[in-house]
C-alpha cells in the first residue's frame, strides 16, 4: 500500500475496525503538570516542614499535607484488596 494512504489517514477510515458512530476522542489536557506539584512541595520542604503526602483532587486543586510521612493510607481510606493482599482479616 502507499505510504501516502496512511498519512492522510484513508486507510483508517476504511478500516473494518472503525466505528463511524463513535467519534475519534481527544484526551483533555491535563489540570496540573509535574513542576506544579514540584513547586508546591518545594515550597513547604523550603518552610522547614516535611511533606507527608500531597494530595490532587479532581479540579486540579493541588494540596500539600505537612507532616511525617507514613506508609500506612489515612483513616478511612483505605481499599478492600488492602485485607486481601497483606492476608489480614
């Protein structure tokens, strides 16, 4: 096949896997980067508190817990395959 018919993207759309009915999706693009939670744990590590965990919430709301790390989840969130994994009952 020419290589042409796959940069123009025909032979995609005479693909037998391509569904006319659902249409091609785009990732949005993405609420927070990397240098924004670097910045953000930079900036309580440079105030003299360790970091125990930073948390992202689905806005994109950064927050930064201070405090001893730890590697047990906080109180009530924890996973049902948490028991199953560690073979506690």
């Amino acid at each position: 096949m020419p290589l042409w018919n796959y940069a123009s993207g025909f032979e995609v759309l005479n693909s037998p896997h391509y569904n006319k009915f659902t249409p091609l999706q785009m990732r949005r693009p993405s609420l927070f980067k990397k240098r924004d939670v670097t910045r953000a744990t930079n900036g309580v590590l440079d105030a003299g508190l360790e970091v125990a965990r930073v948390e992202i919430t689905k806005d994109g709301v950064i927050v930064v817990v201070p405090g001893k790390p730890s590697e047990l989840p906080p109180k009530g969130q924890t996973n049902e395959w948490d028991e199953i994994l560690n073979g506690t009952s």
